[in-house]
C-alpha cells in the first residue's frame, strides 16, 4: 500500500458512485451529503504540525457555517424525537 504524502495529500477529481446493483441510492445519499454540507472545511483552522491556537469568535464562526447543515438535521431529528410521541400521546388520550 502506498500512503504518498500524508501532510499534504492529493486528491482525484472527485466522488465516483461504485459499481453496485443501487446506484439510484448512492445518488440519494450524495445528494443528501452535497445538500447538507456545501460549505468546504476551514483548512486554516487545523494545523498539524503547529501549537494549537486560541479559537476566537470567527473561528468558531466558520466550524459552525460548516457544520450548519448537520445542526439543522439535528435540530430537526430532536423535535421530531420530542413531538412524535407527544402527539401521539395527545391523540391517543383527548380522542376528540
């Protein structure tokens, strides 16, 4: 196996679906994956080699615009979580 450059990597010209008998699913789930997270990494913030920094407030502004589109699912999964049953319970119980 060969590794290459682990600092620096290279990268091909991108995500290839596989060989498989669902490609219809492989492109649901990219197209969920390239809906939630359009935003590229903040490369600036992770340093390897270097002491880690501080984060000040635009830093934690940039990991938070990166990782807005998974909040949002989470936010959504938690009242779905809480109002489900709820509901549910609300129905079942005050039968109107």
């Amino acid at each position: 196996i060969e590794l290459g450059n682990i600092s620096k990597p290279t990268y091909g010209p991108g995500l290839e679906a596989p060989g498989s008998s669902a490609p219809g699913l492989v492109t649901m789930a990219h197209g969920f994956l390239r809906l939630v997270q359009p935003n590229p990494l903040p490369t600036d913030l992770i340093n390897f080699g270097q002491l880690q920094k501080e984060f000040g407030r635009e830093d934690i502004h940039k990991l938070l615009l990166y990782e807005l589109g998974f909040l949002i699912c989470v936010a959504i999964g938690v009242l779905f979580i809480i109002l489900m049953p709820l509901v549910g319970c609300c129905f079942c119980c005050c039968r109107c």
